[in-house]
C-alpha cells in the first residue's frame, strides 16, 4: 500500500509540475484544439510507457550507473527541446487557425511532438528510475510494477486531458488566442530555455 501511494504521489506531482511536456501540450491544444492536444498527451503517455519498460527490463539500472550513457541522454534530449524551441519560435504566427486545426499538423504528427518530446526528458527518465529503483523492492512482483507503470502513464494522460479540455474551452482559448504570435513565442523560448538548462547541468556526478 505504501509503495502504491508513493506511486500515485509521484505521479501527480510530475503531472502538474510545468514541464516541456506541459508547453507542449498547451500550445497544440491552444493552437490545433482539443484533438491535438488529447493526441499529444497519448504521444506522452507512450513515452512514459518506453520509460516503464526499459527499467522494468534492467536497462534503467545500467544508465543510473553509467555517467557517461546518461549525461548522453541528457544532451540528446536538451539537443530536442532546443530544436522544437526554435522551430516554434520561428513558425510563430499571427494568423488564427480555420475551425480550430492545426494548420500542417496531423493527429499523428501531434502524437510525435508529445511522444519525441517525453522520451527524450531526462526528467521522464529519472521518474522511471526512481519508482523502479527506489521506491519498489526485489520482493515487489512483475505484474505489480507493471501496474504501478499503468498507473504513471495513465496519470499523465488524464492529467493532460484535463489541461487540453480547459484551454479549449472557447472563452479560455479566445483570450489566449489573442495573443497567438505571443504566444506560439513564448513556448517556443520555453522549450528551449529548457534545453539549455539541462544541457548545463549536464555533469560528473551520477543520476
């Protein structure tokens, strides 16, 4: 029961805190509309499930201690946010979207931003690693941690739908479509802040 709820816990906290993967979600929902969002969520929560099954398989325990592997990782991933970052910020547009598509963006494609910029979060790494390394047991069974995964991808998924559902309400995403130009900015120099912020605290010591 104890570990349930660190599971649960865990998984809130690293739903609501903002994130890449918040950014993300906004702008597809503000920018594409429900649809869009709804489908970059499930591209997060596949992503989560990569994560799951790579330190339920034991690889997750060779990047904890390789810190050359995961400080790799880091950068790929910094490398990613950078280069959404940018190419938001430079397709920032002023013109509203037709009947709320995204214009150039299939649900697929919005699956991919989701997924791509997930799988590559270090952050989504170490959540992973720190249900399945430190919060489960040796004692602890497969189908239990495969659950405790469900519940991790699950979460987010439904934590993201509820943002998506928000600020697609019509009153909520005229006011931020207003600023579309803005906005559609904004995101794209969040992202890459974020980049540049793990590139930097990409180091020696271990994850």
């Amino acid at each position: 029961m104890l570990e349930l709820l660190t599971v649960i816990s865990l998984t809130v906290v690293v739903a609501i805190v903002p994130g890449p993967d918040f950014a993300v979600v906004l702008r597809n929902a503000l920018i594409g509309g429900r649809l869009a969002g709804i489908m970059t969520a499930l591209g997060i929560a596949l992503a989560l499930g990569v994560h799951v099954t790579y330190a339920l398989a034991g690889i997750g325990l060779i990047v904890s201690q390789s810190i050359l592997l995961f400080n790799a990782l880091k950068l790929i991933g910094a490398a990613y946010l950078v280069f959404l970052g940018v190419t938001m910020y430079r397709t920032a547009s002023k013109e509203m979207p037709a009947d709320g598509a995204l214009s150039g963006m299939s649900p697929f494609r919005a699956l991919r931003w989701g997924f791509f910029t997930n799988v590559t979060n270090p952050k989504a790494t170490m959540f992973a690693l720190s249900v399945f390394l430190q919060v489960t047991s040796p004692e602890t069974p497969l189908w239990t941690q495969i659950g405790y995964g469900v519940i991790m991808a699950g979460g987010v998924f439904l934590w993201f739908v509820l943002v998506t559902v928000f600020f697609t309400l019509p009153a909520v995403r005229l006011k931020f479509m207003r600023a579309k130009l803005w906005m559609e900015r904004s995101f794209g120099i969040l992202l890459t802040l974020f980049g540049i912020g793990i590139a930097v605290s990409t180091n020696s010591s271990r994850p």
